[in-house]
C-alpha cells in the first residue's frame, strides 16, 4: 500500500480482489455500510463504498465522510462507487472544490472523472460549467490535489467530440500558465486529449 501512496492508521493489507466476493454476498445494506465506516479500517471504509445505497445517502453522510478521507485510495473509492451515483454529486464538487483539506479537495475532482461516466444524462454544458472550477483547482501543487485535477479534465475531454474541443482548450491555456502546478495539469492532460488514439475513438463515435 505505502508503495502506492496509500497511508493509513487502521488497515489489515486485504487486496481488493479478496473482498470482492464480499461486495457480491453482502449486497447493498446503508445500515452495515455505516458500521463498516465507523470502525475506521481502510478495507472496511473501502467496502463500504461498494455497499451502501446511493438512494440513502444524505449531504450531511457525504460531508462526514469526506472529513475522514486520509489517503486517495478511499477518497477515490467512495467517490466513484457510491457518491457519483447519489443526486448530491453535482453540488459538492462546487462546494468541495473550494475546500483547503488535500483530500476533501480531491474528491471534487474525483467527482468529476466519475460523473463522466456515470451521468449519462447530462448535457455537455453541465461538464462545460465545470471547466473554471478545473482551472482554478489546477492552480493547487499538492501531488494529490493536481493529479485529480488533471483527471477530471481529461475524462470530460473524453465524454465526447465537442467537450473534447472544450477541454483541449483549457488544457493549452493552462500549459502556458505562469505557475508550475498549472503547466504540469495543462501538458498532462493534452497528452491524453490530443493523441492520436483518443481523437479517433471520439471521431469514430461521432461519425456511428
């Protein structure tokens, strides 16, 4: 875990693949998930964002829980499975983008990258408001902080063609900005957007 950044106090070093049979007999139970976060055991906070019901959750759970993130491997975790599928995900990127704590912080750009896939619904202009919040976050140079930034801009560049445009936009803008932490999500993500691989994935789609 150390080897991937994944510090805590409390954990057993259970792989995620040894509790996935787990995820499948226990099944969705709100009740259990919040006992298995109360205990504060890495894999227990881990398996609790696979089993509560998103349709339970409440703003006040999502902010307690978020106060508790202490490495990227949770924060991601409950962000993707279980908090991106609740109908608060929207709000708390913009109020969580503005939080100093690294890992609250975090979670609004992991917020982001899972709303990509998950909200299939959305319009482009919901994912094109974010963009700002993206280029203020990427202004942030803690390690934990710009990766997801970068994350964020790279999955809503690859939603489709025309929030791809949108993306790349930004991603040129911040490689010239003045701050390091700015350039490195800029130049990150263009990589991705920009490569050959993603451009034909998207206009491939379009086109079908």
């Amino acid at each position: 875990m150390a080897r991937f950044g994944i510090i805590s106090p409390k954990a057993f070093g259970v792989s995620m693949a040894t509790m996935r049979p787990l995820v499948k007999r226990l099944g969705r139970d709100h009740d259990l998930a919040a006992a298995l976060w109360s205990s504060g055991w890495h894999e227990a906070r881990i398996l609790a964002s696979f089993i509560d019901e998103p349709a339970r959750v409440t703003p006040a759970q999502m902010d307690r829980w978020a106060r508790d993130f202490n490495n990227w491997a949770v924060c991601d975790s409950v962000c993707l499975h279980l908090f991106t599928r609740t109908p608060h995900a929207w709000k708390k990127v913009a109020q969580w983008s503005g939080r100093n704590s690294e890992f609250i912080k975090r979670a609004a750009f992991a917020l982001i990258a899972g709303l990509t896939v998950h909200d299939r619904t959305a319009a482009d202009v919901r994912f094109v408001r974010l963009l700002p919040i993206i280029e203020r976050g990427a202004a942030d140079d803690r390690n934990y902080v710009r990766k997801a930034v970068s994350w964020a801009l790279r999955q809503i560049g690859k939603r489709n063609i025309v929030l791809n445009g949108a993306a790349v936009v930004v991603a040129q803008r911040l490689a010239r900005a003045p701050d390091a932490s700015s350039r490195w999500v800029g130049k990150d993500a263009l990589r991705e957007l920009s490569s050959p691989a993603v451009q034909k994935r998207l206009a491939d789609r379009y086109t079908g």
